[in-house]
C-alpha cells in the first residue's frame, strides 16, 4: 500500500499517475495541455516535466507523433518511471533524467514542433523559500530561469516550431523578454480568470521560433460561473478522467 506521502491519482479510466507531497500536479498543467493541443504529426518536448503529467496527458487526449519528458529531480523521476512502467508506456513517451541547461548532445537540435514547461512561478530573490530541494526547485527559479527555458526551446525547436509557457500575469514581461533574447516570437496569450471579473490568476502564453511579429489575446479561459460552478469548458478538462480512456 503506497504511504501518504507517495499515492497515485486517476487520470484517464485506464490511467493513473504517481505523485507524492512534493511532486503532484495542479489545473496549471492542465489548461497548459489544452493551450498547447499538439497535432498527431508533432514531436513533443516537456521541460521540467515533474512526475510527467503533462506528457502523460499529452498522450491520452492528442497522441502526438513523439513525446519526450525532460526532468531533473530524481524523486520526480522515480514517480515517472513507475507510471510509465505499470502502464507499459516506455516505448510511448521517453523520460530524459536531465538538467534542462544541459541537453546539448542528449537531444537534437532543431527537431522538436513544441517545446513546454509549466516553470517556477517565483523569481529569485522573492517570496519564502521552501526548505525541501525538490520544493524550493519547483517553486523558485533556482534551477530554471525564464531565460534558461527559453534558450533551451529554442535550441529544440525546429524553425516556426511552437514554445507555450504558463506563468503568473505579473512575469508576462520577462516572459516577452526572455522569449525575444532567444528569437522566439510571442504570437498569443490566454489569461485564465477564476470568474467573471475578476483578474486573471494565470497567462498562458505560445512563442513561435523565427517568426514575424504579430500578437493575438484569445478569449479567457474562465473557470466558475456567478454560483461557484465549474463552467462547461472546466468541467472538459478537470472531470474528464472520469469518461476517457487511453484506449480510444
């Protein structure tokens, strides 16, 4: 029987995933999953990809051409593999057990169509450090700056290949920063709202690699309605391991 502190958690009817206290995951990675929609010809790369929810994910509602997960806690890691390994999915997504600044040699250059990563939300220098390594790393930029993502992507990503992030809106900034330094373009942005008036909790934001200037805001992404309800789209994406398979 798995301690508290290691457990698994549904998310398909024929699909479960690892998580332990340090390593869960939250409706972040979900709303970045459906912002990013990967075709089935797009070979996929998830940077920082914890216990891989997202390539995980990825899988059940898209199957993508490729999926490759990138992290470097080996506490995630071990979540992972064991995930990978009860679903026998080893040879559906690949793991790289790797610091995402150090790629160089371990997968190629220029090939990926999407780059992800749903990074620390908090910059150095602020907010109260964790104590715990894979605490601290998760939340504050200690390991992956704004900048370092970027760079990574771009280096994976073939010409007009696409980079989506999820941040906090105040990071928006460095976000379009980091993005130009490394000549990915911003090309749109979707704020996720909580309800109907209030400010956006979260962007989610898709850069694309060499391409021309020309920005768009899609609809928000709302989450209540008035009465505290999911909306119908946030019933889609947080109920739907309740009807979906890995099967279909």
């Amino acid at each position: 029987m798995a301690s508290r502190k290691e457990r698994t958690e549904a998310l398909a009817t024929d699909l479960s995933i690892h998580i332990s206290d340090a390593h869960i995951f939250t409706s972040d990675a979900i709303v970045l999953v459906d912002f990013c929609a990967p075709r089935h010809k797009d070979k996929c790369c998830d940077l920082g990809t914890g216990n891989g929810i997202i390539p995980l994910l990825w899988y059940r509602d898209f199957k993508p051409a490729e999926i490759v997960g990138v992290e470097l806690s080996e506490s995630a890691v071990n979540l992972f593999t064991k995930t990978l390994t009860e679903h026998n999915l080893g040879d559906k997504i690949k793991l790289i057990h790797k610091d995402l600044r150090k790629l160089k040699g371990v997968l190629p250059n220029e090939y990926f169509d999407l780059v992800s990563i749903n990074p620390p939300y908090k910059k150095l220098g602020t907010g109260i450090v964790n104590e715990g390594e894979d605490y601290k790393n998760a939340r504050h930029e200690f390991t992956c700056t704004l900048e370092d993502a970027s760079e990574a992507a771009a280096k994976l990503l073939k010409f007009g290949g696409r980079f989506c992030i999820c941040q906090r809106p105040e990071r928006l900034p460095d976000i379009f920063a980091a993005m130009r330094k490394f000549k990915i373009e911003p090309k749109s942005m979707q704020e996720v709202i909580q309800r109907t008036g209030k400010e956006p909790s979260l962007v989610l934001v898709e850069g694309k690699k060499g391409s021309a200037p020309g920005f768009r805001i899609k609809p928000p992404l709302i989450l209540e309605d008035d009465n505290g309800e999911y909306t119908n789209k946030a019933k889609e994406l947080f109920l739907s391991y309740k009807y979906k398979s890995i099967q279909e």
